[in-house]
C-alpha cells in the first residue's frame, strides 16, 4: 500500500510540476513575480514601500522571500531590472511562485491523511471514500485549476484555517489554533471571519483561560510577524497598505457568483445602494445577522436549546459541540461569507473545498448529502474560475466555439471590456444559479430543527 501511494505521490507531482510551467492567471502571477523579487532584493520590511504593488498582508512576503532569493541566485541580473520596473521574467520564476502553493495542497492533504487516521479510530475503517479522501483533494479539478495551474495562493490561508479547527478538537490547549488562524488572516483577510467562531467554540470546548491565552497568542503571533516594519519605523505605512488594499476593488462583485452577482456584478459598493446605505453596509449587516444564526445553531448544538433564556449557563449533558459539527460550522461560515460579502473574487470560495472535505468520510444519515454538497460545491467553484479565466475565451477554439454558439451578446463584460458570448452568458448563468441553490440547502439543512449539523457523530 506504501508503494503504491510513493508511485501516486510521483504521478502527482509530475502532474503539478508540468501545470506549475504554465503561465497560469497572468496577471496575478506576474504580481507574485514582483513580490518576490522585491522581497528577497530588499528585505520583506521594504515590499511595502517598494514599487512592488504589494496588497497582501505581509506572511505572503515571507512564503515568497525564500523563492525569490533562489532566483536571485540563478539570475542576478534580474535584481537591477527592478529599478528599470522590468520583470525578466521565465517559466523558472513562474514554477518558483508556484511551489508554495503545492507545498500548502500537500499540507491540506496531510491533514486529511491525519483525519482519516483519527477518526478510523472512531468510525472503523469505512469506505474506500474514506481511504482516498486526501487524494480526492489533491486531485479535485478546483486544486489542480485555482492553485497548480492559475498559481492563485488559496491553499496557503485555507490550510492554515483547516488545521486551526483540527487542532481546536485535537489539542489540550486552545492556543495554537488561535496562532493558525491568525497566520491564516496574515496570509489572507478571508481568514478573519472565522475568528468570532473560534472564540466561542474555543470557550465551549477548553474554557475561559485557555482562550484568553489564545487571544494573547494571536496578539504575539501578530506582533511577530509586523516585527520588521516596526523596527524600521514603517508601521504606519505597512498597516495603511494592509487596510487600505482590503478595500481597494470596492465591486459589489468581482466575478464571484454569489447574491451580488445576481444583482448585479463590477456595481461601485461605496455609493448608497438602500437609502443612505452601502452595498457593502448591507452585505455586513446581512452576513452579521447570518453569523448570529450559526452561532445560536451552534449554542444549541452545545445542548442549551433555541430560546434565549437558554443563553444562561445550563449543564451540557451532550458533552458540547463535537468536533466534526465544529468543522461544519466552519463550513458554513466560510461558504457564507463567500456568498453574502461584497469584494469577493471568484477564487475565493475555494476554502469550501477543504473545509467540507473531512465530513465526507463520516458515517450516519447524512453522508450521502455532505458528499453530494462536496461534489456540488466543488462543481460550482470550478466553474466560477473556469467561467472567468481571462486567457481561455480569448483563445482560438473556445472563441470560434463560443461565435458558432451564438455569437456576441449585449451585455458588456466589466472585467474584459468585451461583450459576453451568448453561450458564455448563459453558462455564467447557469454556475451562478447552481451556487444560489446549493447555498440555499445548506441554509435550509443549517437552520431548520435536526438538521445536518445535529445528526453528525459526537
């Protein structure tokens, strides 16, 4: 069984190697490019104030330094074409700010690989789903098209949140999980929706103490990581650009097939859209909302009811929030904010992926609907990034494919400057219907009485 996982492990990163050579979502990888030459020429504490367009938190310097320093050694030259804001650019450097993205895949699937050992304890062996589940990530078509061929860095902040909600059901001790996730916003802001879960799961399941030592943690964690623009004196110009970037695409939408693209994707979200209020004003008060409802789902799986005089402390004869419904929280959140906030990018529903993976090896009634939900999640993010992959419909064959299916449309693509192909339109459409209608199950089997999340294993 060790061989043939070796000789799959090869087959895979010889797959991975031949898509890291190509050029991938250009415009972003170029960007990765730049950053890490930046940061391996002058030092991470300067990305911020380099030409770089750095919009990242700052870990993201810290992945690439190393990567860039390599190519820096392989070709010198490239450090002075900066100052010329040239880019000597080859497949070398694009295979080079790729690798952290297969390293991070590979940590996912080393989690799953833990999972599945653990809870075999637990559940018995189960199926064959059970045995493969790391390689049906690996090999999920949204891993191999948003990571080892856009080269997009989704795996790295997802990876982080996935073990901070391991460890949470693993470890004696809340504190690392609060260092994971707090590497996970560092890495990426989509990590920071998960904190207020983590705190409440993190008092429910290791008491007040150990989450206040991991509020501490994350504070250190953070201070750790902005040491070198601290010490410089750029503190103040590094958590301006952090900040100001989170912002700086102020769309309803950009391409994310979600609520605001149904009402309209590339709409400004900083003018009044209801009254006196913003679209992203509205979005955060909808997700708030949204957020208190799986927070009292997640009181009552606690064992302390619906009502709100249940809020007083009760003995927990359930024994609290498992592990697996911890995860499905988290789930849920994720795949909630995705839907719900403006801003968002088509990539960014990628975290439902490895968030929902662990439930699918669990036994009970509801198997067959977490895995049928994993396929249909997965099925909708792939065409959210298929669907608006800027090289593909201007190639040859999609584009005489997309003419001889009807041509051009009247609707302007924001993004492209082009008119949409009918086809194309009517395939947008369509991937973003699907995601509205699974999003809508997992509302209706999140919220209503023994639902989904209640029938998993304790």
């Amino acid at each position: 069984m060790r061989r043939n996982t070796v000789i799959a492990l090869v087959f895979y990163l010889l797959l991975r190697w031949v898509l890291a050579t190509q050029p991938g979502y250009v415009y972003d990888v170029k960007l990765y490019k730049n950053w890490a030459l930046y940061a391996a020429r002058d030092g991470v504490e300067e990305i911020y104030s380099q030409h770089s367009g750095m919009d990242y938190p700052p870990l993201y310097a810290y992945i690439l330094y190393p990567f860039g320093k390599i190519y820096l050694g392989a070709v010198p030259e490239a450090a002075s074409a900066l100052d010329e804001n040239k880019l000597l650019d080859s497949p070398t450097l694009t295979v080079l700010v790729k690798l952290p993205c297969i390293l991070f895949d590979l940590a996912i699937a080393g989690l799953l690989a833990l999972w599945v050992r653990r809870r075999s304890v637990l559940d018995g062996p189960g199926d064959r789903w059970t045995r493969l589940l790391p390689w049906l990530y690996l090999l999920n078509p949204v891993v191999l098209f948003d990571s080892a061929y856009w080269g997009q860095p989704d795996a790295i902040h997802s990876a982080f949140t996935l073990a901070a909600f391991l460890w949470l059901g693993w470890g004696r001790s809340a504190w690392p999980s609060w260092v994971l996730l707090t590497l996970a916003t560092l890495m990426k802001p989509l990590g920071a929706p998960f904190f207020p879960l983590l705190g409440v799961v993190s008092l429910v399941r290791h008491g007040f103490k150990s989450t206040l030592v991991g509020g501490i943690a994350a504070i250190a964690t953070g201070l750790l990581v902005f040491a070198p623009y601290i010490a410089t004196g750029r503190m103040d110009e590094t958590i301006s650009r952090v900040v100001g970037d989170v912002g700086a695409m102020s769309y309803t939408s950009t391409n994310a097939h979600n609520l605001w693209w149904a009402l309209g994707g590339w709409q400004n979200s900083e003018v009044p859209w209801l009254g006196p209020f913003t679209a992203t004003q509205v979005a955060l008060a909808i997700f708030g909302i949204f957020y208190l409802g799986v927070l009292l789902v997640g009181h009552h799986l606690h064992g302390r009811g619906w009502s709100l005089a249940a809020l007083l402390p009760k003995a927990n004869p359930e024994g609290g929030i498992s592990h697996p419904q911890m995860i499905g929280l988290a789930f849920v959140v994720g795949f909630g904010f995705f839907m719900i906030s403006t801003h968002m990018h088509e990539n960014h529903m990628f975290i439902v992926v490895p968030l929902l993976a662990p439930l699918t090896i669990l036994p009970g009634p509801k198997q067959r609907w977490i895995r049928g939900m994993f396929l249909a999640a997965s099925i909708g993010c792939f065409l959210n990034l298929v669907l608006h992959d800027v090289d593909l419909s201007a190639q040859e064959v999609p584009r005489l494919a997309f003419l001889m299916a009807g041509g051009e449309s009247n609707v302007v693509n924001e993004h492209l400057h082009r008119p949409f192909y009918v086809a194309e339109l009517w395939a947008i459409r369509f991937s973003l219907w699907w995601n509205l209608a699974i999003f809508a199950l997992v509302l209706v089997e999140t919220f209503r009485p023994k639902g989904w999340l209640e029938k998993l294993p304790r």
